[in-house]
C-alpha cells in the first residue's frame, strides 16, 4: 500500500491510538494491533507477525521512557524471563488454531481487567518479590501464549504482577513493558523461521505505533494519576479479552 493510499492512512491513525492507549499503562498494544489490521482485511497470514514487529518498537520506546523515570526493576524481571523466552520461541515457532487460545485468553483478560475497573489503588501497599520458582512458573505460560498469539504477554503479566503485590503500579507497567519487548523479540524470530511473510506498508504502521506509543508513555510514566492508571488498564484489559472472545 502507497502512503497516499486512504486505507493506509486510515490504518496507520487506527494503530497511532491504540499505541497511545496502551503505552499510558506500559503495554505494547497486539490485540488492538491484530484487531485494527484485522478491521482493515490484511490478509490473516500476516496479522501475527506484524503485530509481534510493532509489539518490539512499540514496547521499546515504552520501555525505555518508563525506565528512565526509575520505575523499573530488573531483579524482579530476570526470574520470569528465564522460563518466558524459550516458551515465546516455540509459540511463535508454532502454527496452531488459535480459536481455542483466544477463548482462554479472552476469558482470562476480562477476568483480570473487571477489578481494575472498580477497585481502587492502595498507595500504601507494600510489594514482596514472588519466589523464583513462581516466577518461572508463570513466565513460562506467559511466554507460550505470547508467542502462540502474537501477543506480548503484559497484559497478563501486569495483573498478575498487582494482585500477587509483587510490584506496585508503575514498576508493574515498567517491568511488563521491558517483558514484552524481549517475548515479542524472541516470538517474532520464532515465527520468522517458519515464515518471511508481511504485509505491504508495515513500515509506515510501525512509524504510527513507535508514535503512539511514545506519547502514551510520556502520559503513563509522568503525568497520569494512579487512579486514571488503573482505570486505563482495566479498560483495556476488558477491551482486548473481549475482542478476543468475539473473534
């Protein structure tokens, strides 16, 4: 597609929004990528990768403006990594029917993103680590899921990570968003040995995302209060799991 093509620039303001979204709450966006680019009819044998290639620079830029604003915390990350890469590799080496992995994952993300529309922040709650074996344990699932989907896997980490009180909100956000950035990385170099296939345009879509993303994160990481934070993220935790039940 030509950037002057209406279809381009339609599809290229939808991922700008989505990123946005998003990047306030440390997430990278594929079930809204997927579900834009699938809106727009490119052809289904692409979605996956183009959405694990806008997954790594979205939660790249992500990532790191919510790293420098000192939110982030590798010790707490290493142990999830360990079992989450490998997994990631094999999803995303793997063709299999998603239908079945988008039923459990739709269930799970409503599941997850309901509380956070109605509970509040605790300011004063204290996080403790989770033990390495728990760590690699959900990691590990994360990181098949991820990469059997095409998505990142933060939008189950960051949960996971608040309701356990293993991180508080913005260190949540933060250590999701470097997560993402390595399983979808991980998950895309899986898939690419199995197929080189991508859909015309693409760089001009992850030009609008890397965008979204930035200003998101900006938003996320400064200026948004921990109560709009929360709201942000059930919102789009409701959103994803059910566009992923309704396909």
């Amino acid at each position: 597609m030509a950037l002057d093509s209406p279809a381009l620039i339609l599809i290229c303001s939808a991922l700008f929004t989505v990123a946005l979204l998003y990047g306030c709450v440390g997430q990278a966006g594929a079930s809204g990528f997927v579900a834009a680019m699938a809106l727009f009819g490119l052809a289904p044998e692409t979605l996956k990768p183009a959405a694990l290639v806008l997954n790594v620079l979205v939660s790249s830029v992500v990532a790191a403006r919510f790293c420098r604003s000192g939110h982030f915390s590798w010790p707490l990350l290493w142990p999830f990594l360990v079992a989450s890469l490998p997994a990631a590799f094999v999803g995303g080496y793997l063709s299999l029917p998603v239908a079945a992995f988008s039923a459990v994952l739709g269930t799970l993300l409503l599941l997850a993103g309901l509380p956070f529309l109605v509970r509040k922040p605790d300011h004063q709650a204290r996080a403790t680590p989770p033990s390495r074996a728990a760590s690699a344990a959900a990691g590990g699932s994360i990181g098949l899921l991820s990469g059997l989907t095409g998505m990142g896997g933060g939008v189950l980490l960051t949960p996971l990570l608040l309701y356990c009180q293993w991180a508080t909100p913005r260190t949540a956000t933060a250590v999701s968003a470097v997560f993402i950035f390595v399983n979808s990385a991980v998950a895309l170099l899986g898939h690419l040995t199995a197929s080189m296939r991508l859909p015309p345009g693409l760089a001009w879509m992850a030009l609008a995302a890397a965008l979204g993303g930035a200003v998101g994160a900006q938003l996320g990481s400064q200026h948004l209060p921990l109560q709009a934070v929360y709201r942000i993220l059930g919102i789009t935790l409701v959103a994803a799991g059910a566009r992923l039940l309704w396909t």
